[in-house]
C-alpha cells in the first residue's frame, strides 16, 4: 500500500490555528481532542510517528516537513522537516504550547525525520533522517539533540552517523533503542546485500558512543538481509527482551512465494563470546497460513514475556490488514506461532500502519490509515472473557478530512493516548492527495478510550 502522495502544487497562507476539541463523528465512540495543527513553513508538517512524552507531560516529535529549510531531494518543498515539542497549558483556559527545537536546513545537515524519537539519561534527544547527512549519495542519518544548559535557549543538533548506502545500510526509516550500555540500535531499510531483482535488502545496525569524549561514535551491522528466507526492508524499531535478544519485523521477503515475499518477524541473539556474530532466526514468515497478513511495516509490542502484539498493512479475511499475536514455543525446539487476533473488513477500518499501544486491561489500541469514513480510524482491541474466544473491536474515533493516520499510538498519564496524522481538513502547505486535493499539513491529538 503506497504512502500518500507528497508534492506541493499550490502555495497557500499560513494561518496559526488555535487548539480546539473535535467531537466523535458518527460511528465514534470518543472524543479527540487536537494538540496542535501543522501548517508547513511555520511550523512543520506531516508528522508520520507518535510524539514521546515525558515525565512532566511534555510531548515531543518530528515532522517529516516542514520548517524553514531548503531541500534537494524528493518531492519535498516545504522545508525539510522539524523536532518539536508540546507543552501542556497550565490551566484549563490556556493552550498547549509549541516550541520548534530544531529545524533541519538542507542535503547536508538531514531532511526527512521520519522515523521518531527517543530519549537517553541525560535528555538528549535521538533520532534518524531518512535522506542527508552529507553529500551525495546522502543515504540518511542518525542525530542527537542536546538541551540547553540553561534551561531556555536552541537545543544543539549533532549528527552521529552519515549512511553511505552500502553495506553500512541506507534510508532509516526505523526509531531507534537503547540497550543498558548506552548504545543505539535501529534497521536501515535500504544498503546491504542488493540485486537487480529484489532491490536491496536493508540491515539491522548498532550504533557505540565515542570511548573518547568528543570522539566519533561507531556504526556495526549486525545484520544484513537477504530477502529470501529472511525478510527485507526492516522498517519497525528494534525491541529488547529482558535477555538481550533483539526482535523486529520486515516488509518483505521470506517464504510467500510472492515476487518480494509477504514479511516476517526476526529474532537477533547476541554473541556468546566478545567479537563474535548476531544470530538471526526468523520466527514467523507471513503467507505460511492462509490470511495470516501481509507487510509488517510496524514494530512489536511486548504483552508479557513470549508473546509479542503486531500489525500488518493488508492480508487477513479481507485483505485489509490484521491485528496479530505471536507467541513463543513451549518447549525446547518449538516453533514460535502466529494468530490472527482480528482482520480488518474496511468499515471498521484499513491499512493498520503504526506499532499498537497496549492499555492497562489488557486492550490494544491503534490506527489504520484508511476505513470507517474512508478517511481513518482509531480503534481498540479488547480481549475476550473467555480464552479462545474472538476480540471485540471498537471504533474510538473516525476521521472524515483525508487525515492519513500512518502512526501508531503513545500511552500516556491518565490513559489519554497521544497520536498524530499527516493530513487534515485545514489547508497547509504541505502536499496533495493523488486525486489533487490538498490533505493539509496534519495535527497531533490526543484521545482517551
């Protein structure tokens, strides 16, 4: 399923919009409530994951455009995209308030963040761009933002690795995670191992700090895919589980049997002994079992210990995506296994892009890009009473103004769940659909169940 097309064919005002409440729509069973609604130039645009929230409320987040920067590669004229943070009003009279921490410039510094961001220790802030970094052939980056000092002031953007498209990987589109020691792991879907029938497969990197303040930090794959069996294109973050091993999903490849294979899911064991290889095993190729999902563009939430939570872009019943539980052997030498928790028909929604969020009672919360009103759709998960038998789902909110919900959802204080969307019914800079019309520059809300 494409992505929404991106190209700017008409220029308009910029017009700062206060925040407002928008009520359900028919067949919505919440409220949303929009944050902040982007613009393009003034403000960024076209956010394609959930901002993070820290320990006071604060939100924050990337726009894929946006901005006052001048970009070079793509279709993507206004601005090269922003880091952003939202603040929540300190009475109820008050708006939240944005705050642009960086505004990427051009080729060289980085253009298109797309893939999230996350916090270390000290509250520097880390993420990836998709083109930029340096020169030609600018295969992307990965950035840290450092707070000021003094409280107020610029943060200080600082780029940790430049992508090459070669065996070092290119294109991040993953987030990135942190493991005990400080280093950062994310996949690149593009470099590695490349033919002229598959494209190129992508890798799973780590990235070391400096062992010298001041130092460069150092870039290893852990592993480079080879389409078949094992997947290609990894576009999800990188999750731990409690023993090191690293899990995440691709695309494409395995054994579907189709030209670019319908995705799996992968687990990367760490070396026993210093110096040693990444062992990757894949646990689930799609297209094993009929309409069990195709293209796992989203990262994996752990339920509890062996037992993993996921979506796929399109297979199930109806070729409209899935909701998915994997689950680990129970013995020794057994096979992971793979259920379908609930297909997607096109009314209750389309496309689940982003990595779902799993509430307190144990209800799984997302979205999809397209279904309810043809526009997207909040939805939740909930578990049934019984083991085995089918999960409820609900429609929490529908979109009617082309909103494009590519992300996934951020749990947060009180239950809200913080989102966001590219598009929108208030008019932007920033791009149109493929019909032509303008899809506005998007939003960031928040809903609660």
């Amino acid at each position: 399923m494409p992505r929404p097309a991106r190209s700017v064919v008409v220029t308009l005002s910029f017009v700062i919009l206060s925040t407002f409440v928008g009520f359900a729509q028919t067949g919505s069973t919440a409220t949303l409530e929009r944050l902040l609604i982007f613009t393009g130039a003034k403000n960024g645009g076209q956010p394609e994951q959930a901002p993070i929230v820290d320990q006071t409320g604060n939100l924050y987040g990337a726009t894929s455009e946006g901005g006052n920067g001048k970009c070079s590669i793509g279709k993507w004229t206004v601005g090269c995209g922003t880091v952003y943070r939202l603040s929540p009003p300190s009475s109820a009279s008050q708006q939240w308030k944005e705050t642009l921490l960086y505004q990427f410039r051009n080729l060289a510094d980085g253009e298109y963040p797309v893939g999230g961001l996350v916090f270390d220790k000290a509250g520097n802030l880390y993420g990836t761009t998709y083109f930029g970094g340096g020169s030609i052939p600018a295969c992307g980056s990965v950035f840290q933002l450092t707070p000021p000092a003094s409280g107020s002031g610029p943060w200080t953007k600082k780029i940790l690795y430049k992508f090459l498209c070669g065996a070092d990987g290119g294109y991040p589109e993953s987030g990135l995670t942190f493991d005990k020691a400080g280093n950062l792991y994310g996949a690149a879907s593009g470099g590695g191992i490349c033919n002229l029938s598959y494209g190129c497969g992508g890798v799973v990197y780590e990235l070391s700090p400096p062992t010298v303040a001041g130092g460069p930090w150092t870039e290893s794959v852990l592993y480079t895919f080879l389409q078949t069996p094992d997947g290609a294109q990894p576009q999800s973050t990188p999750v731990f589980d409690a023993t090191g091993k690293l899990y995440g999903a691709t695309i494409e490849g395995g054994n579907c049997g189709s030209n670019t294979g319908c995705g799996t899911i992968f687990q990367l064991t760490p070396p026993s002994t210093s110096g040693g290889s990444w062992t990757e095993m894949v646990l689930y190729s799609f297209g094993s079992q009929p309409f069990d999902g195709i293209g796992a563009r989203s990262g994996l939430v752990f339920a509890k210990p062996g037992v993993f939570y996921g979506v796929t872009e399109e297979g199930g019943t109806a070729g409209r995506g899935t909701v998915y539980q994997l689950t680990a052997p129970t013995s020794s030498g057994g096979s992971w296994s793979e259920s379908v928790l609930y297909s997607f028909s096109g009314s209750d929604g389309s496309g689940p892009f982003g990595a779902p969020a799993l509430g307190s009672d144990g209800s799984i919360y997302g979205m999809t890009i397209y279904g309810g009103n043809d526009e997207g759709n909040v939805f939740q998960l909930t578990p049934p009473a019984v083991s085995g038998d089918p999960w409820t789902e609900t429609s929490l909110y529908q979109f009617n103004s082309r909103a494009y919900p590519v992300a996934g959802l951020t749990l947060g204080q009180g239950g809200w769940l913080y989102g966001t969307t590219m598009g929108g019914v208030e008019a932007g800079d920033c791009g149109t659909s493929r019909s032509g019309q303008n899809i506005g520059c998007g939003e960031v809300f928040r809903i609660l169940p």
